[in-house]
C-alpha cells in the first residue's frame, strides 16, 4: 500500500546491519576520526581568529573552509556514532532530510569556497599591486557569504522538491540520508522529474565552479612559470589549494562513481566507506594539509605548543 510522504515519520536504515560482529572497533575509530577532525579544524580557526596578523583574504576564506568541514561532520558523525551504539537505526523523516541538507551543501560549499580560493590567488599573484583594492573587507564578506550562502539556499530549493514527494518505503538501504536516496523512494517517477532537472542545475553550476578553479590554476602556473618570485609565491600559497582541490574533486567522483554506478559485490564495509569517505578525507587532511603548508600557521603553531 501507497504510503503519502506525510504519513512516513521514520526511516529505518539498513546499511550498518552487517557490520555488527565489529561495530565497537568502528565505533572506536570512528570516534578517533571525529576527535582529530575536531582538533584540527578548531585549532586552525582559533589561530586565524586570535592572531591579527592572519586577518588576511586567503586566511579568512581558510578559516571559510575549516567552519565548513565541521558544519558537514556536525550533520553525520554524532547520528553515526549513536547507530554504531544501537541496536536500531531509525531517523525521522524530518531528520533525514536535515541530514541530506547538511552533507549535500557542505560538499557544494567546499567547491564554492575552492573557487573562491583562487580567485584570491589569481588577484594576489596576477594583480599583485591591485590585490588589497580588489580584494576589499567588503568583497571578501561578499565572497564568503556567496560560499555559503548559495550552496545552502540551492540544496535547500532540491531538498524542498523532494520533501512533497510521495514515498512508497520508509526503508533505505544506507546509513545515512542524501537527497537523491530519498527521491528513490518516490512511488511515481513522473513525480521527480523537477527533482532531476533542478539535480542537473546543481550539477552544471558546480561544474562551472570546477571549470573556473582549472582554468585559474592552468593560467596562474603560465604566469609563474616566467618569474621566480611568482613562482615561490605559487608553492607557497597555491600548493595547498591544489592538494585539496585534488583531494576533494578525486573523492567526489570516486564516491559519485561507487555509490551510482558500482558493484553489488563490494563488501559493505568497503561500501560504507565509500559512502562517508568525503566527510572523513576532505575535513580531515585539509587543516593538516594547511597547517603543514602555510608558513604563518605552522609557525603560530610551534609558538604555541614550544616553550621558549
């Protein structure tokens, strides 16, 4: 029988059911990740906000950055904590779609602050005696608040679509919820037709973010190419962008690849993996990747943790 979308109040998640015989070690590492990704985020956050001398364009946007990876761990670790703990794993149907809210604008947001990144780069190295002109107080709120802001209200559009959907399961084989898992669930697909074209939008807008990061890139490697100074200034400062623009966009397609168009008979663990594997990657390496990289925050950190 047709269940309308107002009467599902739960979902029950099947995707943790045959990991139990090991879900204290997951459990265990799990919680450990979470700690180190904590640590690392809000250390490197604390730094740029007490130090006066990190209230610059590219640390305020990275300080953008580290808020982010915990916005998106904030809407997934706790929630999977507990499961690992229960022996039920149920979540409401407005929690689920709070979650997917939560994991798909942390993902798009991440790309948007990437693009961002190297717009500042590019003014920095390109237009180096224009940069503090362009690069103004008011350009850089304008810059963050477009970070976040219009990923946050795009996915919220999608996430509204697919909340007047009616669903014929409350069932789902994840452990988590996203957007196009629930859409999945509708019992007429003619009914998501708004859901995927606006799915193609999000996906278009974002390549075009993708697209900009490249070219960016493609043209500040030109411009350094003929100049020492712009080339140290490159490794220096560019360099960690890359690596985590790298990191991201090879998670990303290694997730969209496995979880839509991958093997039923991979091990569920190797699944589950998958699955999580940029809430775990990305907010992970990037405050070490960062904090390794950048002179200025290595430094403020040996200050802080070397008695002199």
């Amino acid at each position: 029988m047709m269940d309308n979308v107002s009467q599902i109040s739960m979902f029950f998640l099947s995707g943790l059911n045959k990991t139990n015989n090991h879900r204290f070690t997951f459990f265990f590492l799990t919680s450990l990740c979470y700690c180190v990704i904590l640590i690392a985020n809000s250390s490197v956050i604390v730094i740029i906000i007490i130090d006066k001398n990190l209230h610059e364009p590219m640390y305020i946007f990275l300080c953008t950055f580290c808020m982010n990876g915990l916005y998106g761990t904030a809407g997934f670790y706790p929630k999977f904590l507990w499961d690992l703990l229960s022996p039920v794993h149920v979540i409401s149907y407005s929690g689920c779609l709070v979650q997917a809210q939560v994991i798909k604008s942390f993902v798009c947001a991440d790309l948007s602050i990437l693009s961002v990144m190297a717009y500042d780069r590019y003014v920095a190295i390109c237009r180096p005696l224009e940069y503090h002109s362009v690069m103004s107080k008011r350009k850089v709120i304008i810059l963050v608040c477009y970070s976040w802001l219009t990923p946050f209200f795009i996915i919220a559009t999608n996430i509204f679509l697919t909340s007047r959907l009616k669903l014929c399961s409350r069932y789902k084989a994840r452990f988590f919820c996203v957007n196009w898992t629930i859409v999945k669930l509708a019992c007429f697909p003619s009914e998501t037709a708004v859901d995927n074209i606006v799915a193609y939008i999000i996906i278009v807008v974002y390549l075009i973010h993708a697209l900009f990061i490249v070219l960016s890139y493609m043209y500040l490697i030109k411009t350094c190419a003929n100049s020492i100074e712009n080339r140290a200034k490159f490794m220096q400062t560019c360099v960690p962008h890359l690596i985590s623009l790298l990191v991201f966009l090879v998670t990303l397609l290694f997730n969209v690849v496995i979880m839509r168009f991958g093997s039923k008979d991979f091990p569920p663990a190797f699944k589950n993996f998958v699955e999580i594997e940029i809430l775990v990657i990305c907010p992970l390496i990037n405050p070490l990747n960062y904090g390794f990289k950048l002179s200025k925050i290595r430094n403020r950190v040996l200050d802080v943790f070397t008695i002199k």
